[in-house]
C-alpha cells in the first residue's frame, strides 16, 4: 500500500500555512483526522512499514461502506450539498442519510476527544461535520472549536426548507465551535438570520449569544499559495508544457476552463454561451479555442453520471456543429490534471471562463491571476461565485445568461493590453497581501481572541459573596447610579401589560432609595411617558419611556427625543394585525413611537415559529427607513432606529458621573444597557444583572424576578465600614 499526501485546496492551505515563517510557535503537533477509503489492514500494516514522514499525523477511521455512502453520497451530498448551492429540488429527503450523517459525526467526536488535551486547537471543516463542534463541546466544554465553511451558506427562505430537526440540529451543532468563518460576508449574514430565527438566537454586529455563549461569526475568505503559481512560470517542466501547448494552438485565441464534474458548476450554460458567441462572432471560427477540462467527481452518485452524458453529447453536437478539417472549436478532456500542465494553461490562456451557478470562492479564477506572470489574460467571473466579491477587476457575468456570456468572451478576446494590465495587477496586489497563509492566520488569531472574549463575558450567578462586595461599594460611594427595567424585573410578566401595575411594595422600596440624596433612581422602560408619569411622576425618578424615545430627568419635564411622522404604523400595524388573526392570544400594544406584537398568552412553540415569520416579513418591510424591528421578550417591536436603552444610558451617566452603577434588567432590550456599561470605562464600580438564565452581556444573573425587590432593598441597610483612628 502506498499513501499520497492530498493536492486538495485545504491540505495545501494547511501546509503551507506551517511551512511559512508565521505559523503560531505553540502549535507544536498537528493531527488530521478523516475518513479512510481503504481497508483497516492494509493501514496497519502501511504504519509498520512505513518510513517517510509526512507534514500531519494521520487518523484515517474506518466505517461500513453503506453508512459511508449514507453520510457521504447520500447526506452531504443529495441533501446539503444542493440545497446550500440553491437547487432544492435536487435534494434527497431521506431519513437515513441524516441518521447516518449523526452516525459519522459522533464516530468523529469519539476519536476526538479521546486523544484531546485542554490546550488543543480543534478546527472543523466544512459541511460534513456540521453536528461535530456541538458533540466535542458536549463532552469538552473549554474546548477550543473553530469551524469552516467551505461552501455557500443559503438565504433563511432555501435553509428553512429542511425538517424541523435536521435544520435545528445543524444549527445547533455549528454553534458548538468558538468562531464560525464563512467566505462571504453574504454567508455570515444568511447564517445568523438562520440561527436567529430558527433557535431564537441574539445577535449584535457578527456575535451570537446562544445558550449562554457567545459565537462569534465572521468571513474568512480563503486565500491560496500566491508564489506557488506566480513562480511555477519558472518551472522546466512548466516551461515545457508551455512549448507543446503553443505549437498545438499556433496562432489562435485560448479560452481555458476547469471545473469539478458538478451540476453547479454552470458547464452547460457556458458551452451555451460559447455556442451563441460563435454563432454572433463568426469571424472568430478557427481562430479561437475552448480548453474544457473537467474533472471527475462524486462518480457513485447517478445524478453525476447523468450529466456528464448530457454535457458531452452537447460538446459533441457543437464540435459537430462548427469544425472544420483543421479546427474544432472544444477540446475536451476528462481527467485530473498535473500542476505543471494546470500551470502551463493558466499562463497560456488569453481568456479564463468561469462561471459557477453558486460557488463557496472558486479558487480555480485566483489561481488563474496568480499565474500570470505577464500581466495579461481576462478573467472572465460568475458574479454568484463567492470570488467575485475580491476579484471585481474580472467581467462578471450572469452565469445562466448566456448572451452576458457570449458579449463578455467578445469583448475579452478584444480587450487592449493596457486594461488586461491594470485589471490584472489589481486583482494580483490582492490576492498577494491576502494569501492562504493570511487567511490560516487570521482565522487562529481570530479564535484566540473570542476565546479571550468569551473569558470577559463569563456570567457569574449572584452569589453571597458578590453581593456582600456590591453592598460593600454602595456604602463607600457617594454618587449612585440605579438603571432599573420595568415589566419583568420591578413587577412580573402579565398577561396584559395594563396590568402590571406597581404594587406597594414596588412604590415603598422606590420612595424609599430615592429619598437618599446620594442615589440617583432611572426607570428605563419600553412603557409609554403617560404610563410611567402616571405612576411615578410623583417620585424625585429619571423616567425613561419607549426604550429612549422619551425622557424625564430628576425633578425635570418630559423631553420628546424622538419626532417623527406616524405614517408608518399604518403599514406595520396592517401586518401585525394578519399576525394577531394567525396567532391566538397574541395582540398589538401602540405607544407614540413603538408599535409592539406580544405573543407572551399564545402557545409557546406557535407563538415562537410566529414571531420568527413576523420579524421576516417586517424586516424586509423596513428596509431603507430609518425604522428597526426589535427582538424582545415574548414581543416583537417597531420603533425608530437610533435610539435605544443603550444609547440613553450613556446619555445620562456622562451628564451624572456616578461612582457607583447597578443596572438590572430582563430583556433583549436590556442588553443596550449591558453592553454599554460593560464597555465603557468611567467607573470601577459598574454591576449589570440579568433576570433569568439567557445569554447575556451582563456581568451577574439572577435566575428569578422575585428576588429583584429583596436584592435592591439589602442595599439600603448596607452601612459605610467606619475607619478606625491610630493612637
């Protein structure tokens, strides 16, 4: 038996990542793990034999051939695989292929975490092993994770298409790593409204606070080894290739494809392109070639198959079509080509044509302007290719238009020198500065630090212990601070917010800590100003209404902060109002600038699914407004955007320059305020809490509501340490 290290896009990043003079020094031995497609005996007896060594330690394991195909051919490959590339209708619903991807997925954890040490970076890749980070993190949970994604992320409208417990799984499973990369800040974007309105998830900027941790989501696009093909040109065997190359091809345009045998790699509409521009440009006939060459792939699955006999027999038609004795306009080839060949035609090729239905990033169109040591050659792009992001200097082209393609192979073919030049060396100076070994380092420094964040953000329960330190500094300051949430945290959730009214106890406690002139009391609520006025107007209290819209300062008037026309709550509301037919128990609460969509007397998984088809729709609704849906509490909210509990509690603080804060709160909406406080350095003695046992950026949580009121009244019994005088 004979073992051969994979040329594949991945093993190359890794290895070259290790072979540069970058690579992290801690990192001091590096284990691959995958599945081996050859017998168990033979690999024992290789590693007895065995006498090179080779850049990883290899882990093949071993399965039954029908689970294998079930996972591979079958999960991954009939269901993941066309849904994320936007074919659904190619996708395979069979149970067994997910029972068989779960199957895999924990024979790859239970190897894991049998060899794991507590300082071990774990990076998974792609969308294989989805389910795997959750199922190490289960069993490991300080383990380091990162996870890849190789392939496009679909929009939430193609995601949801899966079964309930297949898409939550996989979400699920994802969530489990540490720093989860994508190649397109599209696919960031796709992910995190999957999670958020499939699992509930919180999410501010590219951060997901999912079961008390955070995820940090962000885009990676993967580079590749720049001076590996920009300096192959010098290579004798390249070279040589070349010579044979020219000679076949004297005189004539090259136009060079290479792809994976892949239904969504847009093949047949680009001989279709190619077809029309022959038809259009017939002064080109024997003057232009089309290198097509295709590599095979996935041969089990019959869908492959299947395409490859059309795509041939097209090919066959064309050359049929338009040959002469001396020319045929396709040259196909059905093979795996060597790099010095790959090489050759890259270098060679006036016009690479690539133009993918959906790709992940389509390293073939970067390893083209890599390899062009002279500067020239047209880069002709699928604008559905995630490359297409870095490499706008290329045509993009609609990869199913195939008039856009032909008109783009015309005016390639034609283009001056000068602008191939200019385009070309912009799109090089790029791909340079961000090679494969910058993306490798990027993404490992990147979960370096979200481990250091996530370390910040640990949630402490409110123990004895702390509390004792927060009556502590209460009595030592002088200047107060109370930033304190209404419904859910003064007074419980009810069915109606009209009646949530503020008991004597609630009434007692806030005359009481008001009346000390070192305490400075803000209600910050989503209440209107008439509600809280009519409530508290009477108490010496900072009153904050509709999350910041509103505000009355201690012993001040109510300033209106937000004005703006109300023409918009006739459209919001008209939704809203399909959403309260459709959801029994739910109603609409109006306040002068927030509507709000409560679903807290529905039932619990009916008012969830419809909260997430409500945030959807509103949120496509307000797109260019300057209006902002708000995920909260068992309440779905329209309000202007700009202003929030956050952005109102800096206000206040900078104006009052506290020493000592407490902030407490329920809410999503409240999570502002943490974040903020947490954020902001102005004084040591900051406390956020949390009510319940959601994510959180608070630095304390406090599992119920009915131990706010016993918690806030301590404080006011804690005396100041008297000092005691030396002699």
């Amino acid at each position: 038996m004979k073992v051969r290290q994979s040329s594949g896009g991945l093993v190359s990043a890794i290895k070259s990542y290790f072979d540069s003079n970058t690579a992290q020094e801690e990192i001091t031995e590096k284990l691959w793990f995958g599945v081996a497609d050859f017998p168990q005996e033979d690999w024992e007896q290789f590693k007895k034999d065995q006498s090179e060594d080779y850049d990883f330690e290899i882990h093949p394991l071993f399965v039954e051939k029908e689970m294998y195909n079930d996972y591979y051919n079958g999960f991954s490959n009939s269901v993941l695989w066309p849904l994320f590339h936007y074919f659904p209708t190619l996708v395979q619903y069979t149970p067994e292929y997910f029972e068989a991807y779960m199957q895999m997925n924990k024979k790859f954890s239970k190897a894991l975490v049998a060899i794991l040490e507590p300082d071990d970076i774990i990076w998974i890749h792609d969308y294989q092993l989805m389910l795997l980070p959750q199922m190490i993190r289960q069993q490991r949970p300080s383990a380091i994770i990162g996870f890849f994604l190789h392939i496009p992320f679909p929009s939430y409208e193609i995601y949801r298409l899966l079964p309930n417990e297949w898409k939550k799984s996989l979400l699920q499973g994802v969530t489990g790593a540490d720093l989860v990369g994508f190649h397109t800040h599209d696919y960031v974007q796709h992910f995190i409204q999957s999670e958020k309105m499939i699992l509930g998830a919180d999410a501010y900027f590219q951060n997901l606070q999912y079961q008390n941790r955070l995820i940090k989501v962000d885009l990676f696009p993967i580079g590749i080894d720049y001076k590996k093909f920009n300096n192959a040109g010098n290579d004798p065997e390249v070279i040589k290739h070349k010579e044979e190359i020219k000679k076949n091809f004297e005189g004539k345009k090259i136009i060079f494809s290479v792809d994976r045998l892949d239904y969504t790699k847009g093949i047949m509409d680009r001989l279709n392109g190619f077809e029309y521009f022959l038809e259009q440009n017939p002064q080109w006939k024997e003057n232009v070639v089309f290198i097509l060459n295709i590599v095979p792939s996935r041969d089990d699955i019959p869908t492959y198959n299947d395409r490859k006999k059309q795509l041939e027999e097209k090919i066959g038609t064309m050359n049929g079509k338009f040959s002469s004795i001396s020319w045929q306009p396709i040259m196909y080839r059905y093979q795996h080509l060597p790099f010095h060949e790959l090489s050759a035609l890259y270098q060679l090729a006036d016009v690479a044509l690539i133009t993918p239905l959906r790709d992940g990033m389509n390293l073939v169109a970067k390893e083209f302007v890599a390899s062009s040591i002279s500067r020239t050659g047209v880069l002709i792009l699928s604008e559905l290719a995630g490359a297409a992001s870095e490499l706008n200097e290329a045509l993009l082209v609609n990869p199913t238009d195939i008039n856009d393609i032909a008109k783009s192979i015309e005016r390639a073919l034609n283009m001056p020198l000068q602008e191939q030049r200019n385009r070309m060396v912009l799109m090089q100076r790029r791909l340079q500065e961000y090679d494969v070994v910058k993306w490798v380092n990027e993404f490992l420094e990147q979960l370096k630090e979200t481990k250091k964040e996530q370390q910040k953000l640990i949630v402490k329960t409110l123990d004895e212990k702390t509390i004792n330190t927060i009556c502590r500094h209460y009595a030592e300051s002088s200047k107060r601070f109370f930033l304190i949430d209404y419904d859910g945290t003064l007074v419980p959730i009810t069915q109606m917010p009209a009646e949530a009214v503020p008991d004597d106890n609630v009434k007692e406690f806030l005359t009481s800590i008001s009346s000390d002139p070192d305490n400075h009391v803000a209600i910050v609520s989503g209440r209107d100003a008439s509600t809280l006025e009519k409530w508290f107007g009477y108490l010496p209290l900072t009153l904050v209404a509709e999350h910041g819209a509103s505000l009355k300062m201690r012993n001040e008037s109510w300033q209106q902060l937000v004005t703006v026309s109300e023409q918009w709550k006739d459209q919001v509301r008209r939704i809203m109002q399909i959403f309260v037919t459709r959801c029994v128990g739910s109603f609409i609460e109006e306040k002068i600038n927030t509507l709000a969509w409560h679903y807290r007397n529905t039932q619990v998984d009916l008012g969830f699914t419809r909260s997430r088809e409500l945030i959807n729709n509103l949120s496509q609704l307000i797109q260019n407004t300057p209006l902002q849906v708000v995920d909260g509490n068992r309440v779905v909210e329209v309000r202007m955007a700009g202003f929030d509990k956050g952005t109102i509690t800096m206000r206040i603080l900078n104006e009052a320059q506290p020493d000592f804060v407490l902030c407490i709160g329920d809410d999503t909406t409240d999570e502002d305020m943490f974040k903020v406080l947490e954020d902001s350095a102005f004084t040591v003695k900051t406390y956020t809490i949390k009510i319940g046992n959601r994510g959180t950026a608070a630095k304390y949580t406090l599992p119920s509501q009915q131990q706010v009121l016993p918690l806030l009244t301590r404080l006011q019994t804690c005396v100041k340490p008297r000092k005691h005088l030396s002699s």
